[in-house]
C-alpha cells in the first residue's frame, strides 16, 4: 500500500513531465505569421524575438491583462 510520501512522488513526477513536454512544444516555432486573435501579421521582430508567438504584442498584451494565458 503506498503511503503519503509515495503518492506526493507520483504526483510530482507526472507534474514534472507535463511541464517538460508543454515546454518543449513552446520551444517550436508557429507555424503561421498571423495572429490568432486578430488576423493580422505579427511583426518580424516579434517573430524572431520570440518564435513560438501566435499571437501579436497587441493582442497578448490584451490576453495578459484579462489573465487568458491560452494558447
């Protein structure tokens, strides 16, 4: 029978490679130039900044604020 401490391990341990696996799809580039919120393109410098961006600073701004943080 496990106790506590074994539960909290497991648990723990699959947390840990949910959160490596979510970063590891972050790590990737999008594969569009367009916002997913608004349609519009998102700017070049933002693309190479942070390749992995599908949305446009306008829009993640917004996102943040309303705390959204979806992807």
């Amino acid at each position: 029978m496990a106790d506590n401490v074994d539960r909290a391990a497991e648990i723990t341990q699959r947390t840990l490679e949910a959160t490596l696996a979510n970063r590891a799809q972050l790590a990737k580039p999008a594969a569009h130039d367009e916002c997913i919120d608004c349609g519009y393109q998102i700017p070049a410098a933002r693309r190479q900044a942070a390749p992995w961006a599908t949305t446009c600073i306008e829009c993640q701004g917004i996102r943040e604020l309303r705390g959204r943080h979806v992807r």
